[in-house]
C-alpha cells in the first residue's frame, strides 16, 4: 500500500491532441499534515483514499484508496472542505509505464502535471520531451494543497 511516484511539470499539451481523458472532481475531508483523506469522482466511479505522509524525498507515502458507490461519493464531496479541484486525466503509455496526465480547471486553470508510479524509489525511466521541472516532494503541487492555495493565487 506504498505509492512511489514522480511528479512533473508539462511544457505543453500538444501531445494529447486526439486523445480523450476522464473528468475527476475531489474534495477533502482533511488536509492534515500527517495525513489526508479525499472523495473522489472519477468519470462514473467513487473512491474514498487515505493517504500517510510523504518520505523526507517526497517519492513515497501510504495510500489506500477503495471504489465505493457513486451516490456516496456525491454525498461525501458536500462534506467536504473548500477548494474541490476540478481536472481532466489523461493516461499515456510509454514503455512499460503509464503517465498521469492532469490538466486542472476552475481555479487551479492553467497548471498542468504529469506523474508516473514505479516499483521503486531507484527504478529507471524514460522522461517524454514533453515534461518540464520535476516537483516531487514540493507541497505545492499536492491536489490537497492546491485545493486550501488555488494556482490562480501563486
């Protein structure tokens, strides 16, 4: 249940042309320092996930996330705090790796980033031309800390 990714800045979306993505909408229900837990609609899918803290590199945390009804996922965003973040997923495979594409809306308009989930802190991988500065670890780029401090506001 440990989540080991990297995170990146895009350039441009020039290489999504043609493609379709998903719509997520999620909130939080906290935004602690230790841990946050956050509802999510994915498409026409509901989650609820927890996630632990990050390691003093930012690659690795805890995460649990479990599918639960749509309704309740509905229900369970009027709960929560403000600043639910708006976003369009793309998944694009390179090698044996798929790269999350989020392009955000609303008040986080404008940021774009790119993550890709390994086996581990030291495996390897292809960077796209496509990808900008890494920010892995930086707090700025968590969803649960662009919903409290929107991009608009940087």
């Amino acid at each position: 249940m440990t989540e080991i990714e990297c995170k990146f800045l895009i350039k441009n979306t020039a290489f999504l042309k043609g493609k379709t993505g998903i719509r997520i909408t999620q909130g939080y229900l906290s935004t602690d320092k230790e841990r946050t837990v956050r509802a999510r609609i994915k498409g026409e899918k509901g989650f609820i996930t927890i996630k632990g803290k990050s390691n003093d590199s930012g690659l690795s945390r805890y995460e649990w996330e479990k599918e639960i009804d749509l309704q309740e996922a509905q229900e369970l965003l009027k709960l929560c705090l403000p600043g639910v973040i708006d976003k369009t997923r793309y998944e694009i495979i390179i090698e044996n790796h798929i790269w999350e594409i989020d392009i955000f809306h609303g008040e986080n308009n404008g940021l774009l980033l790119a993550e890709i989930e390994l086996q581990s802190e030291t495996e390897q991988f292809s960077k796209p031309e496509w990808l900008d500065k890494e920010v892995t670890g930086d707090v700025r780029y968590y969803n649960s800390y662009i919903s409290e401090n929107p991009f608009c506001s940087w």
